[in-house]
C-alpha cells in the first residue's frame, strides 16, 4: 500500500514537471521603425489577432496610437542599446530606413539603414531575441555600385554573425503607400506608382512594386511560421508571404 502511495505521489511530480518543461513563453514584439510608411502598418498588424502578448515599438515621438498590449518607448536611434537593457522580448521587426530611401545620400543611408540597424539588432539579441525580421531591398549586394543597394547588402551580411537563431530578410522592390506627413511631390510620386503597379507586377520582377501593408503582412507572417535559419524573401516568394501567411482581420 506504501509503495502504491509513493508511486503515485512519483507519477503526479512527473506529470507536474512535464507540465512545467512545455510551459512557453508569451511571445514579445519588439518594433523599430513604427512611426514609418512600413512600420506603421506593421503595427496594427502586430496589435491584432497574433500570437504576440505584447508589441513594444520605438519611435522618437510619441505614437498616435493607443492599445492594451502597445508600449510605447520614446527613445534616439543612437541610444538604443542602453536604453534597451532590461527590455526582454522574443522577436525583432526592423523597418528602419533613410528619408528618401534610395534617393537619400550615402552618409545617411550608413547612418540609418546599416549603423541604426545593427545597434537595434545587437540590443534585441541582447534582450532575447531569437527571431529578427528586417527590410532590406531587391538587388541588395554590399558590392553594388550603388549606395542603397550597397548599403543594404553590407547590413544583411553584418547582421547574420550577431547570434540569431533565424533571421527573415525581405527584399521588396519599390514600396507603395502615402502618409499624411508626406508632401505634395511625395503624394504625386506614389500616387503614379500606384497607377502604373498593376502594369509593374505583372512583370513578376523581384523590383515590381509592393504595397507597405502587404509588406508588413509578409513581416508578421514569416515571424509566425517560424523558421529556423537565414532566409531572403525578394520577388515571388515575398508577394506569397503577403498574401498566403497574412492573418485573418
């Protein structure tokens, strides 16, 4: 009778302890670049029906946006990994680029789209990311003549030694979309890149034209399949991304 007792006293810790053993963490958001045309979109995607229990985005001004599961951290791009420590999360989303993007200069392009994203990254790694998720561009290649695309192959290749155990890199062609900050010459441009988009896409080039909802669809939705390892999404597979792992409204 004892040893009945003392076997099944055994059979409840073991079946405690299995409980505890696949307990999982809630799933954290850290976002860089939510004040942008992307990221922006990228953010009411993340505050929707997801798996992550809390989004914290940065931004150097407050975000017009409030939410239940939204934190909110007002901070400069030069001081993020101090200003990071103590911040846990589990995934990474870097939509940070230069004003202008490939029409900015190249001393901004280094400042924002390779220095501000390798600090972000290395302050996620250290805060527990293991997932990091960014935008770079199609036809990236850190030997490129051109200083956007340089640029943007120069950050891929530095953010793959950082400790990660998988890395999303996305690499859309001209992205789609206007902003109430945007001005009049802005407007017009993306209103005729929206006009001539169709005729783009159906070119199936990876430069074809996205629009920055369904690029931030593509962000969320590789995060949440959850591979393991580097993988590039350009042309075909990011516009699948979009649109087969974009969750339900």
């Amino acid at each position: 009778m004892v040893q009945q007792h003392l076997r099944c006293i055994i059979g409840v810790i073991v079946v405690v302890g299995a409980r505890e053993a696949v307990k999982v963490e809630p799933r954290v958001a850290l976002l860089a670049g939510a004040s942008g045309l992307t990221g922006s979109a990228l953010l009411r995607l993340l505050l929707g029906d997801t798996p992550f229990a809390r989004v914290i985005a940065l931004s150097r001004r407050p975000l017009p946006l409030e939410h239940a599961r939204l934190a909110n951290r007002i901070l400069r791009m030069e001081e993020v990994e101090p200003a990071l420590k103590g911040t846990r999360c589990s995934d990474a989303f870097c939509a940070l680029g230069a004003a202008g993007g490939p029409r900015a200069d190249a001393a901004q392009l280094t400042r924002v789209d390779l220095e501000f994203v390798l600090a972000f990254a290395r302050a996620a790694r250290a805060s527990g990311a293991s997932r990091f998720v960014v935008v770079s561009a199609a036809g990236a290649d850190r030997g490129a003549a051109d200083a956007f695309l340089r640029t943007k192959g120069e950050m891929e290749v530095a953010l793959r030694p950082l400790g990660f155990s998988a890395i999303d890199i996305l690499q859309p062609g001209v992205v789609v979309g206007t902003r109430a900050a945007d001005g009049t010459g802005e407007l017009l441009r993306q209103g005729l890149l929206t006009l001539a988009a169709p005729l783009l896409r159906r070119a199936k080039t990876p430069r074809s034209p996205i629009a920055a909802q369904d690029l931030a669809a593509a962000m969320l939705g590789v995060a949440v399949a959850a591979r393991p390892g580097v993988r590039v999404y350009t042309g075909e597979s990011l516009t699948r991304a979009g649109q087969a792992l974009r969750p339900a409204p």
